[in-house]
C-alpha cells in the first residue's frame, strides 16, 4: 500500500503503522502499511548523462580490463564507453536521491558495483529491480555537493556509510575509486552531470 501524507509518500512493506491526520470524531486512526522498510525499488525513471570530475573530463568505462582500469576519467573520451544510464531507485531510506550507475557497450549492459569500501567493478546484465535491506553494492545517493554549487554533486556509497565515489591519480591516470573524504571538502568527489539524449 502507498500512502501520501503531507506531499511525502510512504512505500514501505513490512507492518510499519502511520498516523493518519484529518481523523473524525477525535477518533485517531491507524494503516498498516505494506511496503517493506529499508528497501529500494527500480522505477521508470532514467537519466542519460556523461559524468564529468573536477578537471572536466569524463568518466570512461572498460569492464573488460582486469588491471585496476575499469574506470578512468579522459579528456578526450570514447562516447559510447561514457554515456552512462543512471537508473532512479525509490527508497524508503530518504538519504539521497538513490540512482545505480550502468552502461551499454558493444550490445552488453554492465552496472557499477562495490566489491568493498575501496574497490569497483562492472558486472554484466541489469541491476536488480528490487533491493531489500538498508545496504546495497549497485546503490549510490546522489546529493548536492555544496549549496553554493547546485549543478555539483557527490556519490555516497550504499554499501559503505561516509564513502564517496572519486578520483586517484595513479599510474598517470585519474581512475575511478572509492575514498573516505579527509576534508569537509574534498574536490577530488565532486562530479557534475552532462545529460545526454537517448
């Protein structure tokens, strides 16, 4: 059951009881909700966009590289290995805007995934439609990375609470990591979003 109260929408499955306001006769009233908390779901939203760091260049995937370089950011970039679908999750957590990352390349579609707190990988195939618990590897909250910047953003991980999408410099490449920020901020996990048409 979805309920909408006060413009925020509750869809949640487990037996979770909200109050109901507009109650008649004093009489206070109760719905058992059916929504599970501490879940996503797949909805239909997408956004198609390059993701761009703080140097302006784009995020490039390889899954098919084993080496460490599954993801590098280039200046001059591939565009069929840097148009990202970014798929929109409804969650019950309210921590972010929850969107997983994937890609098309060569008629296979890969999704970004944390193996731990500090490594990502490509898998092959679509991510799962439904996401129970309150962690997930395929699952990144998008926010405003400062209030002054609105079109700048930061990734948290899912799966790794404080643990944000960024860039290394190693090897002589910006590679794609996940990294703990050392200070309140910390460039090096701001990116921006240059939508693209399907």
């Amino acid at each position: 059951m979805t309920m909408a109260t006060n413009g925020i929408q509750f869809d949640c499955n487990s037996e979770v009881y909200y109050l109901l306001p507009g109650v008649k006769n004093g009489i206070l009233c109760f719905v058992k909700s059916e929504l599970q908390c501490d879940s996503w779901a797949k909805s239909k939203n997408t956004v198609q966009a390059v993701i761009l760091n703080y140097f302006k260049e784009a995020l490039e995937a390889h899954p098919e590289d084993f080496s460490g370089d599954v993801a590098t950011f280039k200046k001059e970039y591939d565009k069929d290995r840097a148009c990202f679908k970014l798929l929109i999750y409804r969650d019950t957590l309210c921590k972010g805007f929850s969107v997983a990352f994937t890609i098309t390349i060569l008629n296979k579609t890969y999704y970004l995934s944390c193996i731990n707190t500090k490594e990502l990988r490509f898998k092959e195939g679509d991510p799962p439609q439904k996401i129970d618990g309150s962690t997930s590897d395929v699952i990144f909250y998008q926010k405003n990375a400062s209030k002054g910047d609105p079109s700048s953003f930061v990734f948290e991980s899912a799966l790794g609470q404080g643990y944000f999408l960024a860039f290394k410099n190693e090897d002589g490449k910006h590679k794609l990591t996940l990294k703990r920020p050392e200070d309140q901020v910390d460039e090096r996990t701001h990116f921006r979003t240059v939508s693209k048409k399907s």
